[in-house]
C-alpha cells in the first residue's frame, strides 16, 4: 500500500476518452474504474473543469446525443470551406480553358482575314 | 463518437498535418476530441445548457480561425485557455463584470511526472507518511482513501458522510499541500 503514495507525485497526462468519461457520467462504471477517471480528473484542470460541468446537466443521458450534433456541425463547418476551395479550383480552370480557345480562335480568324487579304 | 480511423494520430500530428495542407478536416478531427470537455467547461462557468452548447460551437469557430494564424505547440492547453477566455467574456458581456483574460503566454506547458523525484522513492515515501501526518485530519482522510485504498469519491463519500464536491476538493487541496511539505522538506535536507 506504501507503493501507492507514489500517485500523489505523479502526474498522470494519460487522456481520458469520451467514451469512458461518459459511462462515468452516467454512472456506469465499477468502482475501480471510477478511482482510475477521478485519478486523472484530480490532475487534469482541463478534464476537472469540463467533469464539474458535466455533472450540472440534467439528463446526463442525452450528452452523447448533445456531442453527436456539435460533431455534426463541426464537420459541416470544416467541409464547407474544403468544397468551396474545390469549386473555386474548377471555375479557376475553367475561365482558364474559356480564355485559351478564345486566344486560339482569335489567331485562327486573324490567319484567314491576313490570308484572304494577302489573296485579293 | 470517437473519429475511428484517427485515434492512433496524435494531437500534434494532426495539427502538423493541418499546417501542411491547410485542410480544415483535420481540426474538423482534432477538436472532436474534445467536443465534451468543451461541452463540460463551457457549462460550469456559463450555468446553462443551451449556452454551454453555443458557446461550444463558438470555441470552435475560434479555434479554426486562430489556428489558421499561428503556430499552436500544446494544443490541450491552449484549447481549453480559448474555452476559458469565451467563457470569461461572455459572463463580462452578460453582467459586466471585469474577466481576466488569459494569454498565449500563460499557457502551462503540460506537466510530466517527475521522474527524480519518483526515483528517491524511499526516502520520498519517508518524507510522504510523515507529511501525510501533518494534513487536517479531512484531508488527510480522503487523501489516504483515495490514493492508499483506491476508492472511489462515491465510496469515500459513503465511508465519510462528506459530500462529493467536498471529497474531491479534500483531494484536490490534499494533493497540493503534500506537494508542499515534501518540497519543504527537501529544501530544508539541501540546506543542511
């Protein structure tokens, strides 16, 4: 048990997943599962904070459905910006093929007025 | 919930993957990791459910911005100052009160178990019973519970009577105070 005083020096940056921070929340674990996630909530102010939040929601249920949506919307949010590159890229190349056979048309016209003229 | 196919890329990687194509998927990948301990802090200062949901879609839109900025090195950290920071502002918006704000430069660096430390392991146990001695006899009693006995808050709640607030904050202060001893102590050996 002495051995175990080494804890108190420790500092234990191992994360704690979602997964198991919910089934915490939910009071899902067994107790030496729980003791392990409070270790680490003890010192980690990040996850200690976010753990004193949690618990003030009322349906503690519904957190992994609350995260579900947020992800949702994050991924909206950070796909709309690489689609709209991506479209941006395409009207960018096709200006760019518009302009090269205008060019191309415009020499072709040029040649055979110079060379009806030249004839006549 | 989890991303699946990422879990095996660090934080760090995939900011340095960001920083190299500049595809937001990766943050979109990085900030789902914490999407609940957003959703947590956000609660505990805001005090409401709906505007701890917010103001977690806010702390993203942040971050995605800021990152696009500059270079992020311990990204935990500074995530949950960018949490903090909107937070501390909303409450100043909501009932004018002057917020701290934190900055780049007070971001702790994360911190690592203290390997010296844990090598003097005996006389550092030494040093702990006895400082352990020397904490109020509440603290004392959770701390020993906790790390001696491996319960949990709800057990130390039940063999206590104390509630799990006042459990965890014993802990919490416990922890530190023995923290403080032995430094004390150490200081002291150095000394003599």
């Amino acid at each position: 048990m002495r051995e175990n005083l080494k804890d108190i020096l420790s500092h234990l940056t191992t994360d704690i997943d979602q997964e198991t921070l919910l089934l915490y929340l939910q009071d899902k674990l067994p107790e030496d599962k729980k003791h392990e996630v409070e270790k680490k909530l003890v010192d980690s102010e990040f996850a200690g904070d976010a753990m004193e939040g949690l618990q003030q929601f009322s349906d503690k249920h519904q957190l992994s459905y609350t995260v579900e949506m947020l992800n949702r919307d994050l991924k909206k949010k950070t796909e709309k910006k690489k689609q709209r590159r991506q479209k941006l890229v395409l009207k960018d190349q096709s200006w760019l093929y518009l302009a090269i056979f205008i060019l191309l048309l415009l020499i072709v016209i040029s040649y055979l007025i110079i060379h009806r003229m030249l004839q006549s | 919930m989890t991303t699946g196919k990422y879990d095996h890329i660090t934080d760090q990687e995939l900011l340095e993957k960001f920083y190299a194509d500049r595809n937001n998927e990766w943050l979109g990948i990085l900030l789902q990791r914490y999407t609940l301990l957003l959703l947590g802090v956000c609660m505990k200062y805001l005090k409401n459910e709906e505007e701890a949901k917010d103001g977690v879609q806010q702390v993203f839109l942040k971050a995605i911005q800021e990152l696009q900025k500059y270079k992020v090195e311990y990204f935990k950290s500074w995530l949950y100052m960018v949490a903090k920071n909107h937070c501390l502002m909303k409450l100043r918006d909501k009932h004018g009160k002057i917020a701290t704000e934190l900055n780049n430069e007070t971001i702790p660096a994360p911190e690592e178990t203290d390997k010296k430390k844990l090598q003097q392991t005996d006389h550092t146990l030494d040093l702990m019973e006895s400082s352990l001695q020397e904490l109020n006899t509440e603290q004392q009693q959770c701390v020993t519970l906790f790390y001696l006995q491996k319960k949990s808050y709800s057990e130390i709640s039940e063999a206590t009577g104390f509630s799990m607030m006042q459990v965890k904050s014993y802990i919490q202060n416990g922890k530190r105070n023995l923290k403080i001893l032995i430094e004390k102590k150490l200081k002291e050996e150095m000394n003599q």
